[in-house]
C-alpha cells in the first residue's frame, strides 16, 4: 500500500499489540507470492485452452479443401490414390448410430423413470451406482464383450451393422440414463400432483406429464449421447470390423464407418489417404460439435423456461 | 421422491363407479412398473453379461498361464491354433505401456487440472467463468481419434519431435531420456492422454472447489489471508478428497484409451524404460492385433481386456465410492 508506514521504528504499542500501521515481516513476499500464483494459474488457463484451439484450427485447415460433394457421395479409392470419399463410412455410421439411438434411449429414459419414480430403494441405488461405473468402462472392453457376447459366442451372428450398434448403445445407455435422470428430477413435485388430483393414474402421469415437462433436458441428455456415440472407434473395430463398401445387410456382412475410416487413413503412410483422414475428421468434429451445442442450447432454453 | 399418494387411493369403496374398475386401467400401473424396472435392471444384466462372457471366453489362456503368470510373464507371443492354447501369453509389456503412458498422462494433468479449477472458481472474472469452463469441457467432446490423427500428424512432428531431440541432447544421460527419438512412443502418446482427460479432472475438481463452505475462505479473508493462502490453506487441503477422486477416474479413462495411443505408441512387443522407446497398452494391442489374429490369439486379446477390465473397474469403483461420499453430481462433461 503506501510506502511511508515503513519509516515509524516503532515496534509495538505498549499493550503489546502491534499497530495496523506496521507492516509484519514477510509481508512483502507473501505479497509476491500471492501476484506469482495469480500469474501462474492464469497461464495453466491458458495452456489448457491451446489444444483445444490448435485440433479445431488444424482439422478445419487440411480437411477443409477435401470435404466437398463428391467426399459424401463418392467411395474411397486406394490410399495412394487421390479424390474419392467416405460414403461407406458416412452410410455405415449413419446405419449403426440409427439402431444405437433406437436401443440405447428408450432404455436409458425407461431407467431414469425407474430411478427416479420408483426409487429410492435398494435396486435403485445400486443400478445408480453401476451406471456411474459403467461410464468407465473402457471403450475397447465393450467391443471384445459384444464380440464374446454376439459375434462368436452365443449369438455367433458374425460382425455386421446390429453388433456394431449394440457395442455403440451399451456405450451410450450409461451417459442417457445418467442425464436422463438429472431432468426427471428437475421436474416440479407439484406438476405430478396436479396430474394425480386430476385422476391420473401413476403411468399416466409419467407419460404425459412428467416425460412432457422433461423433454428439452432428455433430448440434450440424449443428443450428448449420440456425440459420443458417432465418434468412438474401438468398439466398432471389434464388431462392426469396417467395410469400404456402402453395406445395406442389418446382420451377417462387415460394416462400415467414419471413424473406422478416418484410423485406417490415417495410420498407413500414403498423402492422398491421410488428406482423406483430415476431412473425414473435419466432418466428424463438425457433426459433434453441432451435437454439443445444440444439445446445450436446448437444454438452456429448457432450463431457462422452467425457472 | 417418493409419490405414494396414488396408489393407495383413498376411495377404494366407491372404485366401482370410477375409472379404475377397468381391468385395463387396474393391470397398466403394474405392468408399467414392471417394464421399467426391468429396464433398470438391464445395466446390471449387462454388467453381469460383460463379466461372465468375456471371463469364461479367456478362461484356457488363463488356465494355461496362470493368473500371475500372464500378468508378468513378458513373452507374447500368440499361437494359431482354433481350439487350442499353444502361444505364449506373458501380458507384462502391454501391462507397463498401459502404466507408463497413464502416469506421464496424470503427471501433466493432474497439476494442470487442479491450477485450471481454482482458477475457473477463484480468480476468473465473473462473466468469463463459464465460456471458459464450457470451452475446457469441449475438449471432452473431440472423439478419441481426431486427437490420434492430429497426434500423429500435426502436434507430434511440429511440437513433441523438437522437444523431445532436445529433451535427449540435454537429459540423454538420464535413462529416462535415452534416445533414440523415434517420435511415436510412450511419451507423446503419454502427453495426448493428459489432453485428453484434462476436462474430466477439471470438471470433478471445479465442482468439489466450487462448493467448499464460504465463511471459511470469508475467515480466513478477515485474518489478513491472501488470495492465494486462502486457496492454498484452505480450499485445497478440505478439497483433498475430491482431487484423489477426479485423479481416479482420470486414471480410469487414461487406462482404457485406446485410438489415440495406439496411433501415438508405436505399436512394438518390447518395452524398455526410455520414455523415448515405443511399445503398447493392453488396449492399444488389442485394437492393433485383433483383426489379423487367430481364434488362440483372439482368446489371449480377450484375456488382457479381462486384466484390462479389471484395473479399471477398481479404479473407478474406489473414485466412484469418494465422489458418492462428497454427495457431488458430476456435470455433463464428466460422463
């Protein structure tokens, strides 16, 4: 503060209190330590946002000359060659995330009126708990658990488009549910009673008051679902296996999808190919942001309506 | 959130002038509750699924090799066989690739995590906290194989390379550091995971700084504390808990990965301790062997996801069982 409360050599008043006026020792690196940690912790923000810039400028700059019609209609021809896109891939993950979202919602909103409605109890604790654990799950374990489970053990259905989509839902079911659960508790007590005292019956009242009232928040919780969902990779290595063909089988016939495209792309040494891999990713983060934020946009309005 | 008032209705004796003495109307509650239970129950049936499947599927290499015996022996070295275990499996490489690149990942990240979170609650203006937290969850949203291809093909040759040559001219003498650089190897690969579950760490941190009790920080305000005393005698160490949650499951996700360090790590048998040499995680081997593997080494790839499965599910069971206990909801970029 000002320099002049320094001069007085007075120590201490003859109470034995020390005056405010005189400045204890170490007070001027506590100080600097305080404008040190300031400036450090400033810079750790700052770092933490570098990457996050560098992967959005870099995958907009080399995949932004290859994304164009013929990337989205067109088959990839072999990696050294140039021209060609993902239609396999885009087909393929559109395919697989179609039945994902069919299998994994319901359940995953089914679950969240269970643990929400009916709860709490014992059951429900303990599919909470589980769920919360099955989000960390790794991504890979799924794709050999849904290739023990369907591709060669009692299912024996072979790798094709439904095993890919299982792998893919059991990756996803965790993350609707959890959400799904977090709106369905927003949702006011009194809406549920004024449905009650109308005579609604319990199912009655959670299909067509509480779900209603929910709405916005389970499609961003779902949206944020299928944003994860479109991009993992390990699992479909194992069960849709990948295809550079536009596959139309439901079962029995290697699929395809971007993901699994853009890594084979990537990982082999020809230019053309990797060029291919850029916009593949362009496409792909592009589909997930739109996801992202549009899922957090309507879950804000939602937010924004109910309080 | 119970709401029992319906179903004991209190007019049970004129039932027979209401809507509830159709039969349809009786039998749909139960039936409905019914349904959803048994979706609830569907995650357990799953997990369960998941354990017993891909358990009795590894069983002969665990039987062959012994259950320690896998987990340390350092030869992998996988038969073609079709009903028959006559490979070597020795997990031990893949197992020290998996720990190597998740300990250089929570070296980074862990300090970056916290130093992000006390910012994002202490010291960020009012009106910037929140595009920059969104901005730090985003990160969580980039699919694991974008940050493998920009790895690999931008931040590894135009970043990591020169520093890596650098770190070896001046630390080579440090095994640590011994070269050669080849590029791919357990440290880049390392690095791109503490990107990775940065926003997971930060979320999980900034949620347990967040809600540590005000007229604490108020007191030690009034006794003359600066800002960073405050946050560092009193915000951090009441924290603590949170912080060893958020590291396991940061831990749990850096285990795991997969697209990204296998793109990143080299792809080799061996191991060795240079932080330079290239090698594999457990699930980086599975995803690189198992297209072109037999039926005997698609058993052995099962056993080390089963060895896998179970370091993970540990790690997040203990993280879980600390976050429950802090009463914390983990936001969306957690999940």
């Amino acid at each position: 503060m000002s320099t002049t409360t320094t001069t007085p050599p007075t120590p201490s008043a003859p109470s034995g209190h020390t005056p405010l006026s005189v400045r204890s020792r170490g007070a001027g690196t506590r100080r600097i330590k305080d404008r040190v940690s300031t400036v450090v912790l400033t810079a750790a923000m700052v770092i933490a946002m570098i990457p996050l810039v560098l992967i959005i400028f870099e995958v907009t700059r080399r995949g932004i000359g290859v994304v164009d019609l013929d990337f989205i209609t067109q088959r990839e021809p072999p990696p050294r060659r140039e021209g060609g896109g993902y239609v396999a891939g885009f087909v393929g993950t559109l395919y697989i995330m179609a039945l994902a979202v069919l299998m994994s919602i319901p359940f995953g909103i089914a679950t969240a009126v269970y643990i929400v409605e009916y709860g709490p109890n014992r059951l429900t604790a303990v599919i909470r708990f589980f769920t919360d654990v099955m989000t960390g799950i790794p991504s890979i374990f799924v794709g050999l658990f849904v290739y023990g489970l369907l591709v060669v053990g009692w299912g024996g259905l072979g790798f094709g488009t439904f095993v890919g989509a299982v792998a893919i839902a059991v990756m996803m079911l965790p993350i609707v549910t959890r959400s799904a659960e977090e709106m369905l508790r927003l949702v006011p007590q009194e809406i549920r009673n004024a449905s009650y005292g109308l005579g609604a019956r319990k199912w009655q009242t959670i299909v067509h008051t509480v779900l209603p009232a929910a709405g916005p928040g389970l499609a961003t919780g779902s949206m944020l679902a299928v944003a994860r969902g479109i991009g993992e990779t390990a699992p479909l290595m194992l069960t849709a296996f990948g295809s550079g063909l536009i596959v139309t089988a439901f079962q029995g016939s290697a699929q395809g999808a971007v993901p699994l495209q853009l890594y084979r792309g990537a990982s082999q040494p020809f230019e053309a190919g990797i060029d291919r891999a850029w916009g593949a990713a362009l496409c792909l983060f592009a589909l997930v942001l739109l996801f992202t934020v549009v899922a957090r946009w309507i879950g804000s309005r939602g937010a924004s309506r109910t309080s | 959130m119970s709401t029992e008032a319906p179903e004991t209705p209190p007019a049970r004796e004129d039932a027979r002038r209401g809507t509830l003495t159709s039969s349809r109307g009786r039998l749909a509650d139960p039936i409905f509750k019914w349904v959803v239970t048994a979706c609830g129950a569907l995650v357990l049936v799953i997990l369960a699924l998941m354990v017993l499947r891909t358990v009795s599927e590894a069983w002969p290499v665990f039987v062959k090799e012994g259950f320690f015996g896998f987990l340390v022996g350092d030869t992998w070295d996988a038969g073609g066989s079709r009903d028959e275990i006559t490979g070597t499996y020795g997990a031990w490489p893949f197992i020290y690739g998996t720990l190597v690149t998740a300990v250089i990942a929570l070296a980074i990240a862990l300090p970056l995590a916290i130093m992000v979170a006390v910012y994002l609650t202490h010291m960020a203006p009012r009106r910037l906290a929140k595009p920059l937290s969104y901005t730090v969850e985003l990160l969580a949203a980039v699919p694991s194989v974008i940050f493998g291809l920009w790895g690999l093909h931008w931040f590894l040759p135009n970043v990591l390379r020169p520093f890596f040559e650098f770190l070896e001219a001046t630390l080579g003498w440090f095994f640590l550091f011994e070269g050669p650089v080849r590029g791919v190897g357990y440290l880049p690969a390392g690095i791109v995971l503490a990107i990775m579950i940065l926003p997971i760490m930060t979320a999980i941190i900034r949620e347990v700084v967040a809600v540590q009790p005000l007229e604490q920080q108020m007191a030690a305000y009034a006794l003359g504390s600066t800002r960073w005393e405050v946050v560092s005698k009193v915000v951090l160490p009441s924290s603590f808990s949170g912080i060893v949650a958020a590291t396991m499951l940061g831990l749990g996700r850096a285990l795991g990965e997969t697209i990204a360090v296998l793109m990143l790590i080299g792809g080799s048998q061996s191991w060795g301790a240079s932080l330079f040499g290239t090698g594999s995680s457990m699930a980086s081997h599975i995803a690189a062997t198992f297209g072109e593997a037999s039926p005997e080494g698609r058993t052995g790839l099962m056993a080390i996801g089963v060895a896998l499965f179970l370091v993970t599910m540990i790690v997040n069971i203990l993280a879980r069982v600390i976050v429950w206990r802090l009463g914390q909801h983990t936001g969306d970029a957690a999940v």
